[in-house]
C-alpha cells in the first residue's frame, strides 16, 4: 500500500531497504512491494535498478512480475521487455525457463487483439525455439482474456 500511493522518497526508502537486507524473503517482498508504485518514472528507475549487479538474476523474475500485475506498469514493463530483450538473453541465457516465464509473466496480461498482434509481431523476427511453448500459450491466453472481456462487457462496466 505504501508503494501504490508512494512518491520517490518512499522508492528511495524501500530501495536502501533492499540493498541493506540480508535476507533472501525480505528483499523478495520489497521487490513485490517496488514494482507496485503508479509513477511511470519510479517504475522505469525500477527496472534498470533490477538489471543491475545488485539484484540477482533469480530475483528479475519476482520484479518484473510485481509490475507487470500493476495496472500502471504493464506496458512500462512490455516496453522495457521488447528494449532489453537481447540483454535479457544474454543475463539469463537462451536455453533458460526464465525467458520463458517472463515472456508468460507479461505477455498474457494483455486482453486485445491490438496486443496480440503486438506480440506476435515482435517475436516474428526472433530465434524463439527456446520460448516457443511459452509464447504459444501466452498468445491463447491474450484470446482467453480477450473473449472473457467481450463476455462479460455489460458487467464489467457496472
């Protein structure tokens, strides 16, 4: 909650938090608590915090999920996901889950063709061998929540 309605000196705060715990579940609950803040440029200060030799790269995934579930980062971290891609590669490797995840993490939060066009677009050009299932599913997610939307248009609007 503090982050949510946070300003840069409570990121600041939790950040020095982060960087002086020594404990590996405190720092996972600050880096949930850090991608919550509705501010575009802590969220954009906050991932390239997270590429940085202080975070570990087991504890991306943590991060980039955190900001990809507020409704504020979502496409700040879609963004910063298609501009990093090559460096996200190269931190985790080609052959590794974690490029799978995080293209699940983000890419099947969105709900539009517009998004799914997006996304395939993007990859369309990519070696994506080692995210193919990841993608696939992502892309029939975005179909779920998109038809799901459509569905329930009435109710959601109420």
């Amino acid at each position: 909650l503090a982050s949510y309605q946070g300003d840069k000196k409570t990121y600041e705060n939790l950040k020095l938090l982060y960087l002086n715990s020594n404990l590996q579940e405190e720092k996972s609950r600050i880096l949930s608590a850090l991608g919550k803040f509705r501010d575009s440029w802590i969220l954009n200060d906050f991932l390239d915090f997270i590429m940085s030799k202080d975070v570990k790269n087991q504890d991306i995934l943590t991060a980039i999920s955190s900001i990809a579930n507020n409704p504020f980062g979502l496409d700040i971290v879609w963004n910063f996901f298609r501009e990093n891609y090559g460096n996200l590669e190269n931190r985790f490797g080609n052959t590794s889950h974690a490029m799978s995840n995080l293209t699940k993490i983000i890419c099947s939060r969105f709900s539009s063709d517009e998004k799914k066009k997006e996304v395939e677009r993007f990859f369309e050009k990519k070696d994506i061998t080692h995210i193919k299932r990841a993608l696939s599913q992502s892309l029939e997610i975005i179909e779920i929540n998109r038809n799901f939307i459509d569905e329930n248009k009435n109710l959601l609007i109420k």
